[in-house]
C-alpha cells in the first residue's frame, strides 16, 4: 500500500481563503501573532515589575539623598551659627574693651543696640521707609549699632576723659572719632563687600553725629541724606548719654531726657523716628531700668 501523501489540494477548505497556500499561511501567522503576543505580554509585564522594582529603588535613593542633603544643610547651618556667634562675641569683647575707657556701666553698647532694635521694629510694624527696613533690619543694627563709637580708639584719655567742657580745638580732634571709625570699618567692609552688618556699622560710625536740619559732624548731612541706621543711632546715643552720668554731666531723668529727645524733633533728630520715640518712649526706660540694674549686679 501506497504511503499517504501530504495534499492540501485535496482538503476542502473553506471559501474564505482563496487558495490552500494562502489559507495556511493565515492560520500560521494567526498562531505566531498568538504566541508573539502571549510572549510579548510575558516580556512587558516582567519588564514592568522590573521597572517598578528599579523605580522602588531610585525613589528609596532619592529619598536617602534628600535626607543627606537636610542634615548636611543642618550642619552647615549650625557651624555657621557657630563661627558667627564667636566672631559678633569677639567683636563685642573687642567694642566693650574700647568703650569701657568712658563709660562706667559697661551696659551703653547693650543699651544702645537695643533701643535701635526697638525702633527698627516700629518702623518695620508700621511699613515705614520700607524699601531700606526689611526682615533683616532689626537684627542688623542691632549687631551694627555698638561699632559707632570705634573710632574713639583714636582718642587720647586727655580729650575722651577730659572732665568739664572741651575746649575748641579739643572738640574738633573728638570730631575726628566718626571719620577714625569710618576708616577702621571700611576697610573691613572692602574685604567682605556682601557683608550688611558691617556695611551698616560703616554708616553708622560715619554718620551718627549728623542732625537732621544738616547742623551736625561731620560731613554736615540732612534730612533722609543721613542714612537711616544714623538716624535711628542718633535717637538711641543721645538717650542713652543723657540718662547716663558722664564727665561733665549728672544723670538725667527719663522724663527730662525725653523732653530734650522731643524738643530735637525735626532740627536734632528725624521727625518720624521721634514719632516712634513718643510713642513707645516707656519701652526706652525699661531698657534703661533694665540694663542698668542687670550692669550693677
Ligand atoms: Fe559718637
């Protein structure tokens, strides 16, 4: 017998193909899409798990990174704290060593710092001169305000201790402390040109003794000319020194000091800074109460 032969041409295939070649070729590639799609959803699906597992993975490192970044931004936070805590402690020690020369409390450069602290924050409450008292204002002087006197390193006992009035010419060399701490100062603020607490402690040397109507030391400024830290200083200074026993002078009251404080509005002093000055002149005594008593303990 015969052995069967293989003969598509014999097999009654259905209509739709057109020919038997054609048909089985349809049905192949109908089984190869099958197996291709069943291997492809295999492979995409292990990829994904892959992908996801990879992502897990990348997140989980980010996640380690972000942390290594907020401790190590801690750290750098704390140390410069730490160097700038230690370098506005030297420059106190070095200001209080100076200041000690005239001042018998050992409490002006305190005072002084926090009087000009309270009317940056008033003026601040009350959006006045906005464009120069901004959220770092307040503090700024407040580590600024106790280099205005610096310059005064440069005056001999004979003129600074001098008890009783100076004479002419002894007065013209005690002018000379603003422009010896402006020097000092500027020299320093060359160096760190990014610097605002020296910039203003610059300012604040150069120009503390000018009055606002111009009749002031030493470059003779007026009115908003005399930049604000000054202004604010000024206020701050003559309060203090008129509270405090000096040479030539017994202590004044409060009322009596504010009254001379009050008289210099618009001629001594800036008049909107005198404003703040009444209003929350109370505030300026306790500092005073407050300083002084901690100063005599
Ligand atoms: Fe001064």
């Amino acid at each position: 017998m015969d052995k069967p032969q293989w003969r598509p041409d014999a097999i009654d295939y259905p209509s739709i193909a057109g020919a038997p070649d054609e048909y089985l070729k349809l049905l192949f590639d109908f089984f190869a899409n099958q197996v291709d799609d069943s291997l492809q959803n295999e492979l995409i699906s292990e990829l994904m798990s892959g992908y996801s597992g990879v992502s897990r993975l990348l997140e989980e490192k980010n996640r380690m990174l972000n942390d290594y970044n907020e401790r190590l931004e801690e750290l750098v936070r704390d140390k410069v704290r730490e160097i700038s805590a230690a370098q506005m402690a030297t420059i106190h020690s070095l200001v209080k060593s100076a200041e000690a020369r005239d001042d018998n409390t050992g409490a002006h450069i305190e005072r002084t710092a926090m009087y000009c602290m309270l009317i940056a924050e008033k003026l601040y409450e009350r959006g006045k001169y906005e464009d120069v008292v901004d959220d770092f204002f307040p503090g700024n002087i407040a580590k600024a305000s106790p280099l205005h006197d610096i310059g005064k390193i440069g005056i001999r006992d004979s003129i600074l201790l001098k008890p009783g009035n100076l004479t002419r010419d002894e007065f013209e060399v005690m002018k000379t402390h603003v422009r010896i701490g402006y020097e000092t100062l500027a020299s320093v603020a060359k160096l760190y040109p990014g610097n605002e607490f020296i910039r203003m402690g610059v300012e604040i040397a150069m120009y503390h003794q000018e009055k606002w109507d111009g009749s002031g030391y030493l470059s003779g400024l007026a009115g908003e000319a005399i930049p604000l830290s000054a202004r604010i200083m000024a206020i701050a200074d003559v309060y203090d020194a008129l509270r405090s026993k000096r040479t030539y002078k017994e202590a004044y009251s409060h009322d009596k000091s504010s009254e001379i404080i009050i008289k210099g509005r618009g001629t001594h002093f800036d008049p909107d800074l005198v404003d703040v000055f009444i209003e929350n002149r109370r505030l300026f005594a306790d500092i005073f109460d407050g300083l002084s008593q901690s100063a005599d303990e």
